[in-house]
C-alpha cells in the first residue's frame, strides 16, 4: 500500500488530505482501490480514518519520546522593532525536514546514546558517533562517496545545526576514519538494534528468513574477500563480496555475513545459523530459505541441532510427485494459488529410515512434510516463457538447418552454435531433440525435432513449485505463508541496492568495504523503523514517499533590515504544507519551533 496526494475543494476553500491506495491484481490485469482517506486529526472522524487518530496504547508508546529541541516558551514577550518591508531577505537555505526525520528515528532506537557509550570521543574535536550519525542519515538521504558527503551534501543540510559539529569540521578523511571506529562495533549494534527494535514495535523473532546477495567493485579490490562468483546484478566482469541478510517476519534486518564473492549460497548456511545463536541464542525459530541454499548436509544440520525449516526445493524433485500432481484433490488458499500436503517420496523415506538408524545419530529424525503449490499467474508466466524460446529456438534451427544444405560448414562449429542455442532458452530446450550428422563430404547436416511427450510434463508442471518442511503443526497455508515471506528480504536487497546505493562499491580496503556495508545496514534499518511508524499510523507500508514529501521542508535565514541600521537574523523552519502537516500528525511528530544545537 501507498499514499496519494489529494485536494478537494469544499465551500470555496481548498482542503488537502492523502489516499491510503493498495495495489492489486485482477482478471484484466493491475488495479488500485482507496482503502482510506487520511486528512488532519481534527477532521479525521468526517474523512473516515477515527482509528488512526486514536491509535492503542501500544502504538501511542512506540511513537512517543522526547523532542531532540527545547520547546519555546509560549509567555514569552514580543520584540518590536521597525523594519525596512522592501529590504527583507531570506538567506542560506538548508534541507531540514530529512535530516531532522532521520534524527528522530536514531533517537528512537536510542542509537545515539549507544553510539555515544562505545564510541569514546577520544581527542578529537567531532566525536566520532557524530560523524557516525552522519555517514547514516546521508547513506539514507543522499547516498554517494564520503567525498560528495562532506563536500557537497553535509553543507546544504541543517544537520551542522541539529548535531552542532560545524561544516569546516567535516571532510573526507573523518568520514573515512569514522568507518573504521564505526566497524569494531558491528556485532554490538546487531544486537542492540535486536533489542530495541523488539521492544520498540513488539516484534517477534520466530521466523526467520535468509537469503544471499552479491554486490560489485568499481576499480581494484586487492583483498581475500573481493572474488568473481555468480553475479545477482550481471556484472561477472566484476569482482564481489556476497552478503547474507536475517530478516524477521516483517523485514526488520537481524543481522547478516560478508563473504567471499565466489561462495556458494549453500555454504553459507551452517555459518549463518551458528553464528546468529551465539549471538542471540538458540530458541525455537523456524527458518526459511529459498532452494539455493538447500542440500542434504544442510538439512542434516538443522535436523540434527533440534532445528525447525520451511525451504525450497530444486525443480528437479517435483518429477518425484508426478501422481500427486496429477490428482486433483488440491486445495485453494487464495485465488489462484492450490496446494496440497504430501508425505516424502520412497528415496526421501529410505534416507530418513537410514537415519534414524544410525546409532550415532543425536537424535532420531524428524518426519518431514512436503508442500505442492500451484500457481495461476505464475503457470501463465511459465507457459509464455516456454512459448517464446520454443518458437524462438525452432526459427534459429530451421535458419541454422538451411544454412547447413546450403553452405559447407564443419560439424564441430555448428555443434558449438546449437550448444549456445539451447544453453541460451534452457526453459523450452528440453523439448527439442538435435543432431549434428557428418556427410560423406565432412561437411554438417542438422536434423531436429520437438519432443512431444515431454510437454505433456512441462504442461503438467506448469507454474508448480515444491516446498520442504520439518514444521509439523502448522496448516498448509500457514506454512505457504510462511515461505513468501521471504519476498521481504529480497526487498531488503532491493532497497539496500537501489535506495541506499550499496552497489558499486568503490573502496579498495578490506575494512572500508565491511564498513560501507555496516552503514548500508544501519541506514537501512532506518528505513524499516520508518515504514513500521507509517504502517502504524495508517500510512501503508511503504516510507518512501513520507520521507521525500518531508524532505521538502527547509531551514532558512529571515534577514529583516532595522531602521537602527542592524540586520536581524532570525533562522527559522519553512512551514509545513497541509499535506505534510497531515503525515507529521499521523505519526506524532512536531516541527521544534527553535534550534538549539546540542553542545559537544
């Protein structure tokens, strides 16, 4: 869901308010629908949205803390001075609302403080989680290099007057060197932000979703980390690191591992699982993985440490329940999505008596379940794909087969061209079968044909896909459930990728590179904090258009020219349109009427 922009005029006075719209899918393709309108809370009961203005208890306390500015006091006595109207000017205008929202968030979770407490100021005249706090809130506003950081983006922001560290005060190098005290720190921040987040917007950790991406260099990376590997943004010129990122149920990043850019997802997973229960401890969480990461020593390893998982399974294994997909006793869940619970096919059985068995075994093994799923717009999909590089790979073998009574072309060559043919449209690839015959001549002769009865299987498996499962008490929808779940770390990777510029990396350090990542992270779960505030107050589930609409408010120098013949300077904060005022009431946020800039 998302928020959208409305005016609408009524007894000649324009009144803004925002349209709460979710987006869906229907027959004749994507739709969207008004879910709510969300005006000002003094209009909330007329426009519908009564329950945003009264919120629980729970979500009062979550979004209710200290203000980061003193409050003016309303008894103060005015000033009155004579000023030239005509010579009136505003001066030096800096972004305020996106620093100043960002601020708020690091004060919620309480980072600052811990910041503060492992972070010792040392001799240094900025302390270093001052400049902490803003290698983050510039990952998150204006994500670039250190370089344009300092440069270009900290001096038209009004972050020198919220956090009191002066422009001159800020360059290149301090940033550089703030990421190297920020990196120590990276496991304690892992489980302070746990801890707060938890408290903070009463999470659960019961499910746990993991997933691995890659990310690229730009220039030389001379360190053991920096490998070529299989690469999820299609630079394989470059070389990578991967990285595996925990999720909870709803997003909130746990905590995640760097590793070498040529490891293989699956070798990640023993590493990932050990390390988050020593650091959090061992519970009764079940985890979900897609199919990349699924082997049978993995699945040993969960087994065998009490463990409970919801994975993925490799396409291969659904030819196994090839009877079972040919019933029809499926079960729908939702519109257009069947599934069906199975037991273990024989070979998985046998392996699970063998097993159990074993006298060395730990424990005895668990039964395990497996979920059949089937998908409409998903067999849709299939199906168009598998018709395109069908029809695309007949045209290229009549051309190529043309070619050949025509010209004299060597065998091996047009092995080759068949080769990258198929290897190209591995989906439709299986259903043609292809000979290259020599003649008597020496010269390729290609004959071709399609398969037919092995489209009877690709019909049949058409939008199907397999799950895996040792959880015994859920339902199957539950469980399905569960497993699309992992769609929320994949978006973290997105908005970590897009948003927040995690790729390319232009570092050369071993350290600098893991420091960037860490501030990656950090600014992420700035974002995330930020959409649990929005979703909390109605506001959908997606921040991005509440922190650019925010962003738009400015912090300025009024100049007023006095007939004593002295500038006032007064420095004020733009004030907010009926739009923004809405989105700082929703999520119980108040512009300070006055700056005062902390003392370092």
């Amino acid at each position: 869901m998302f928020i959208r922009q409305c005016y609408r005029v009524k007894n000649g006075k324009r009144h803004a308010y925002w349209a709460l719209v979710e987006s869906y899918r229907a027959e004749r393709g994507p739709r969207q629908r008004v879910v709510a309108w969300l005006g000002k809370l003094d209009e909330a009961g007329r426009l519908g949205v009564q329950q945003a203005a009264d919120g629980d208890a729970a979500t009062s306390s979550a979004v209710t803390q200290p203000s980061l500015f003193a409050e003016e006091s309303a008894d103060v006595e005015p000033r009155w001075v004579e000023v030239d109207a005509s010579a009136v000017r505003v001066e030096n205008c800096r972004q305020f609302g996106g620093p100043w929202l960002a601020l708020e968030l690091i004060r919620r979770l309480q980072l600052d403080e811990f910041l503060t407490r492992v972070m010792p100021r040392g001799r240094e005249q900025v302390p270093w989680s001052h400049t902490a706090l803003i290698l983050m809130i510039g990952r998150l506003l204006d994500p670039s290099s250190e370089l344009h950081t300092s440069e270009q983006w900290y001096p038209k922001t009004a972050l020198p007057e919220l956090l009191g560290v002066p422009i001159h005060r800020v360059d290149d190098n301090r940033l550089y060197r703030a990421l190297d005290e920020l990196l120590p720190h990276k496991e304690a921040l892992e489980v302070h932000l746990k801890n707060r987040m938890g408290s903070l917007f009463q999470l659960e950790y019961d499910l746990l979703m993991y997933d691995v991406t890659s990310t690229f260099f730009e220039g030389r990376a001379d360190f053991e980390l920096a490998q070529r590997g299989y690469s999820r943004d299609q630079r394989s010129d470059c070389q990578q690191v991967c990285i595996g990122l925990v999720v909870s149920r709803c997003g909130m990043p746990l905590g995640y591992e760097v590793f070498a850019g040529n490891t293989a997802d699956v070798t990640t997973v023993e590493h990932i699982v050990t390390t988050m229960e020593r650091r959090y401890g061992k519970s009764d969480r079940v985890w979900v993985m897609d199919r990349g990461m699924v082997s049978e020593a993995n699945l040993t390893f969960l087994r065998e440490g009490g463990r409970r998982y919801i994975v993925g399974t490799p396409k291969s294994l659904l030819k196994k329940f090839e009877q079972q997909l040919l019933k029809e006793d499926w079960r729908t869940i939702r519109e257009g999505l069947e599934v069906k619970l199975c037991t273990a096919p024989r070979a998985e059985a046998a392996d699970d008596d063998v097993a159990e068995a074993d006298a060395s075994a730990s424990v005895a093994a668990t039964p395990e379940t497996f979920i059949l799923c089937r998908s409409r717009d998903r067999a849709q999909k299939d199906g168009a794909i598998v018709r395109r590089s069908e029809d695309h790979i007949a045209d290229r073998l009549k051309a190529m087969a043309a070619r050949c009574e025509k010209q004299k072309r060597q065998p091996m060559k047009v092995e080759r061209e068949v080769g990258r043919l198929l290897g190209q449209n591995t989906r439709a690839a299986r259903l043609f079968e292809v000979t290259v015959e020599t003649t008597d001549n020496g010269h390729a002769r290609l004959n071709w044909k399609k398969v037919e009865a092995l489209r009877d299987w690709s019909t049949l498996s058409a939008g199907c896909y397999l799950l895996r499962t040792n959880v015994q008490e859920w339902s199957d929808e539950e469980l399905w459930k569960a497993y699309i779940q992992l769609t929320e770390a994949e978006a973290a990777f997105r908005i970590q990728k897009s948003d927040l510029s995690l790729r390319p990396i232009w570092h050369h350090k071993q350290d600098r590179v893991l420091a960037h990542i860490l501030v990656c992270f950090l600014s992420y779960v700035l974002w995330k904090t930020l959409g649990q505030l929005c979703q909390a107050a109605g506001l959908g589930n997606e921040p991005r258009r509440v922190l650019s609409e925010l962003s738009d408010i400015r912090l300025v120098d009024v100049v007023l020219p006095t007939r004593a013949g002295i500038d006032i300077r007064k420095r004020c904060i733009s004030r907010p349109s009926d739009h923004q005022q809405i989105l700082l009431d929703k999520l119980a946020l108040t512009l300070p009427r006055k700056i005062i800039p902390p003392q370092m």
